[in-house]
C-alpha cells in the first residue's frame, strides 16, 4: 500500500503549489509549457515526483523541457 506522506504523483495543481508556490491555472500552463512534466492516466495529468524533483536537482539525465500536454478537460 502505497504512503500517503510520500505519493509517488501528485495532481497538478498540488505539485505547482508544494514546489513552486503557483496559483491552479498557473500549474496547468506551466505544464502545458513543458516546464511541470505530468503523465496522463485516464483523463488525469498527474506529477511523477521523482522526475519533478530531478528536474529540479539539474540532473543530466532528466529532460529539462518535456512535451506539451492538454488538461484533460480541453478539447482537442
């Protein structure tokens, strides 16, 4: 059973406020931009914290721009 003090996702809008202090929408376009990276699953988007946090370390092996995302509730 996963800890619930340490998900392994977080929600988007969760992620943008716990590292960087930043309004729901704000998170949304941050991940949109590439700059948040997010997983989709199902209609979700969902934050991997170890790939957030090694992105944030400056790792070499962590993208340092991902690829744009929709929220699931836009249209395509």
């Amino acid at each position: 059973m996963p800890d619930e003090e340490d998900p392994k996702t977080l929600s988007v809008p969760e992620a943008g406020r716990r590292y960087f202090n930043i309004s729901r929408n704000a998170s949304y376009e941050a991940a949109h931009r590439g700059e948040i990276p997010t997983i989709p699953v199902g209609r979700l988007l969902r934050v991997p914290v170890r790939r957030l946090e090694r992105m944030l370390d400056g790792d070499a092996g962590a993208p340092q721009r991902m690829e744009s995302v929709q929220r699931p509730d836009e249209a395509r």
